[in-house]
C-alpha cells in the first residue's frame, strides 16, 4: 500500500478512517432497524457493537478503548439534565436523593453480596462483585427514560436521584475496596480523611466557579467570540468539570451534572444545550456500541454455567430489593415494578470498581473478566426486559375517586370530550342557556373541571351503552370533540347508525379525517386548527400593512379556494383540487 493511501486508510493517524466509517455504518444500519422492530436504540447499538467487535466481524479489537472515550456521551447526557435541573428543584430532591438512594444502595449490596457468598467465594470478593452490580448503568436507564419521555416526570425524577446518590457513593466504595484488600488495614484514618477532603474540595472549587465565574465568561464569549467558540466553551466546561471531579476521586459525570445545575439559570442555557446535544446523542450512541463490542463470547463461553446462574440472580435480587424500597417509600406498584425493570442491570461503574479490585488482588483476572461479562449481559438483556414489561405490565387503572359515572342523562346537548376545544365550545351553548351533559374518560380531566365549576360525567362515548347512559337518543345534538381520532370518528358513526335523527357536529383533526367524517354522516365537521389559521393569517396581513378591506376580499376567496377543494377531495380524494392551492413555487 502506497503511504497516500495508508494516510486515507487511517486518517494521518489513531482510529482507521475505515473505522470511523464501520461504526458510523454500523449504527445507521442497526438503530433504524431495532427501532422499527419495537425493540428500541440501546439494544441496536448493543447488537451491532457485537457485530462489527472482535468476536463479530472482527473490524476492532480494542472495545475498552472505544469505552473510555465514549463514556463521555455519559459525561454530556448529565450536563444537559443539569440544565432542566435549578438549584431549588435539587434542593427539593434531597430526600430522594440521600433516603430512596441510600437505601436502595444499601440494601441492594447487602441482597447481592449473598449471591457470592452462596456461590462459595470469599467476603470480599463477593462484597466487590454484587457492589458493582448494584450501580446501574446511567447511560442505558437515561436513555430508556428519554425514549419514554419520563426524564421530566416525578418518577423520573427520582429515578435520576437515585443515579445521582450511586456517583456520589463511588468514593466510599472505591475506599472500602482499598480496605478490603490485603493489607489495605495499613490505611490510615488521616489518608482516608484526606482523601475525602479532596473530594469535597473539588466539588466546594466548582460551585464557586459556578457561581462568580461562569456566567462572566459566556457573557463575554457571546459578546466577542463566534458560534464555534461558544461551543469549544460549553464542552471546556463540561469536560473540565468532569475531570475536576474525576481529580477529587468523584465521578465526571457527577462534575458535569453539577455544571449543568450550577448553568440551570443562566440565559445562556438554552444555547449551551443546543451546543452540546449534537456531541451527547453520538458519544452515548458510541458507547453502546463499545459495551457491545466488549461482550466477550469466550468467556461466556468457556464460564456459561456460572454466568447462566448470577446473571438472573443479580438481576432478580436487584429488582426485588428495589420494588420493597420503592413500595416501603410509598411508590405505586406500577412505578416500582417500572423502576426495578429499569434499572435491573450493571453499570459502567463496575468496570472501574472490578479493575481496582483485580490490581488490589481481591479478584484475579479471570474473576474480572467474568464479572464484566455478567454485567454486560445485564446490559444487553435489560431493553428486552423493558418491552417484556410494556407488554405484560397491566395497565393501571384510572383512580375513579371524586368521579360519577354517566348515567341517565337528560339534556339537549351531549357533548363528548372536555378537552382544549370542548371547554370553548361549551361556552356560548351554556350563554344561551342550553342545557348540556359533559362526558369525558379521563377522570383527572373531570376532577379538573370541577374546580372550575363544571359538572361533566365519566364514560367512553365512543361505547353505544355509554351513549344510551348518557341520554343521545333524546338529545337535540351530538357534540363530538374527544382528543383522540379514531374515537371521535367511531362516536360519528355509532351515532348515525342508532340515533339517526339526531344532529352530529364533530372536530376534526386534519383534512383527511375530515373526510373520514363525512364518509360516516357528521351533520358538520371543522378542522381543530381551520379557523385559528384564519385568523392568524388575516393578522399576519394586517402586521404587513395591507388594506383591511382588501384583507377581508382575501380571505374570503382563501375560504371559498378551500371549501371547494374540500368538496372535491371528498368526491376524488385527497390531491383533487391540488390546483387550487397556493404555491411559493415560481417554476
């Protein structure tokens, strides 16, 4: 090979351009397909990782390498939920941090450690070899969380308090590895103070530039520097913190979740966000992928009966030591089953934690070696568990407290749905004195509207007992206006079909169901979104300065462009009347 094309093959040097370019391939091959299969991101990465390491494909040999760096897609995945996190909403979080962390930690290293002792190894290596089980993998239960929008939610919330009190607990696990090894009793009570001070220097160092530096630097960055240069500032930032906090014998990721909140409310947070979202999404994607790639097949092979065994059992015990915690601590049932399955397997933690004990000699290599693999393997099988659990998990059953059934309505108008359009609907029905019967599914929705002084009744309009219950067959009108779709069409039918006398207006969502709606005989159906947009258009003309008349004539020929094309859509589909539209194309 000539050196011209050595140099295109590697890049001038480090990772082979062909590399870069396999798991670039490998990951757009891969995640789309998982995706499309139900069985989400993680576990595409995780699969093509395995595919594309040296027990797939063989295009890398060196998976651990690939780890360290991406671990930094972790690193920036907790700048960014420190961006959504203000100091007060931490404050606010402290019990679930120290009490729900503590004793699912606790209880957790007490429940695992027995796996060992029951297998025969020593106390401490079976000390050494459930603690780091029992620090989950923040990379993969954040990504679950994102995926099923919960990062924001109560449960969430507590979840990422529990992430949080496991980095912060890394120091004493690492400490009481130091202890638990051969001689590690000659550690003086001043070495382990001092290396505890450091720690809590560091973080007391990064506060305090949280709080008189940070802001200062971005306001003059954005004031003389460029796009680019703010965002080589948001990654020294990040990264800088993680490496103070990995200096003070923390966690970076602990270092760079502090930088975020300490950044929370700042006016430059939304920028930094943007800034750094790019960088996450591929570093946590790349982490995947080397987790993957480490998923050593001949060492499960060659250990398969005793992995076969502590896989389960770590993952059993785990979860059921932190269902108890979670029910003990007044969690529902659904979001304790919820949380155990999440975070089920090991972390990225018991990588660090087995290698420090290996070099104190707690655990020989192939102790190591095979730890690693069970908690991969935790790793891998935890998406699955999660789409087992979305499939099996009963559904729970919405609380009816404060709630009454519709049953036996009289009254000239029902309406179905309470929702954003049903509220202001109701309105002018309820000005001219109309007597009207509200049914509505969702019961928060009711207890809500009580409080505004509406009496509205729980059912499922889109049942025909439901509508018998709820007096159509005497009404004068059916108002059709639930948030959802196919219910808002299966109404329109359910009520042509045994109430045929009976008038139906109806809110669509889009043109297409409009037509859905006229198929099944509504009397009259608007577009949620129809008459807004007329409206903001018309005001959009006015801002521009044109004549009010001329705006009116306007919009009345926009009006009767659509009316018309609505009618031949409803007769040949739904690019008839293409013509009447409007283009910005001058070709």
């Amino acid at each position: 090979m000539t050196a011209a094309a050595e140099a295109a093959g590697h890049g001038g040097g480090g990772m082979p351009l062909v590399g870069v370019v396999v798991l670039l391939a490998a990951a757009v091959l891969a995640v789309p397909l998982f995706r499309k299969l139900g069985l989400g991101s993680v576990l595409g990465y995780l699969a093509a990782g395995l595919a594309i390491g040296p027990f797939g494909l063989g295009f890398f040999d060196d998976p651990q390498a690939i780890i360290h760096v991406a671990e930094l897609g972790v690193v920036l995945f907790l700048f960014v939920i420190g961006l959504e996190m203000q100091p007060s909403r931490l404050w606010a979080m402290r019990g679930e941090i120290f009490v729900l962390g503590f004793a699912q930690v606790l209880l957790a290293i007490a429940a695992l450690t027995c796996v060992g002792l029951a297998l025969g190894f020593p106390v401490a290596a079976s000390f050494v070899s459930g603690t780091g089980f029992v620090l989950t993998s923040t990379a993969i239960v954040m990504q679950m969380l994102a995926e099923r929008g919960e990062i924001a939610l109560p449960k969430g919330r507590r979840i990422i308090a529990i992430l949080l009190f496991e980095d912060l607990a890394i120091v004493p696990l690492l400490a009481l590895v130091a202890f638990l090894a051969p001689g590690g009793e000659d550690v003086t009570l001043s070495q382990r103070l001092a290396g505890i001070a450091i720690g809590l220097g560091c973080i007391a160092a990064l506060v305090a530039a949280g709080r008189y530096l940070l802001n200062p630097m971005f306001g003059l960055l954005a004031r003389f520097g460029g796009r680019e240069v703010m965002t080589a500032a948001a990654l020294l930032v990040v990264l800088g913190a993680g490496l103070l906090m990995q200096w003070g014998g923390l966690s970076m990721a602990m270092g760079a979740f502090l930088a975020g909140v300490l950044l929370s409310e700042s006016s430059f947070r939304h920028q930094l966000e943007a800034d750094v979202e790019p960088f996450r999404g591929l570093l946590l994607g790349l982490f995947f992928l080397g987790v993957g790639m480490a998923l050593d097949l001949t060492v499960i092979a060659a250990n398969w009966a005793l992995i076969a065994i502590c896989v389960p059992a770590y993952m059993l015990l785990k979860m059921l030591v932190i269902y108890a915690v979670g029910r003990v601590l007044r969690a529902s049932r659904a979001e304790a089953l919820e949380r155990a399955v999440l975070m089920a397997q090991g972390g990225e933690f018991a990588f660090v934690l087995y290698s420090s004990a290996m070099q104190f000699g707690i655990i020989s290599g192939q102790d190591n070696a095979i730890l690693t693999a069970i908690v991969i393997v935790s790793m891998v099988l935890t998406p699955l568990l999660i789409i087992l659990h979305d499939r099996l998990a009963p559904k729970p059953a919405p609380s009816l407290d404060g709630v009454e059934a519709a049953q036996g309505l009289q009254a000239r108008v029902l309406m179905i749905g309470f929702g954003r359009m049903g509220q202001i609907v109701s309105q002018p029905l309820i000005a001219r004195g109309h007597s009207i019967s509200i049914v509505e599914s969702d019961p928060q929705t009711i207890r809500d509207a009580d409080e505004f002084g509406f009496k509205v009744w729980y059912g499922d309009g889109a049942r025909l007992d439901i509508l018998h219950a709820a007096g159509a067959g005497n009404a004068s009108l059916i108002v059709a206006v639930p948030g959802d779709r196919q219910a808002t069409t299966r109404i329109v039918e359910l009520a042509k079909h045994e109430f045929p006398l009976v008038p139906v207006i109806a809110r669509a969502f889009d043109r297409e169901h409009a037509r859905e709606l006229v198929e099944a005989g509504a009397d009259y159906q608007l577009r949620e979104t129809l008459e807004s947009a007329f409206a903001l258009g018309r005001e959009a003309l006015l801002q521009l300065g044109d004549d009010p008349d001329e705006i009116d004539e306007v919009m009345a020929e926009i009006r009767g462009r659509d009316m018309e094309r609505f009618e031949m859509e409803c007769v040949g589909g739904i690019f008839a009347g293409r013509d009447l539209l409007l283009g910005n194309r001058r070709d």
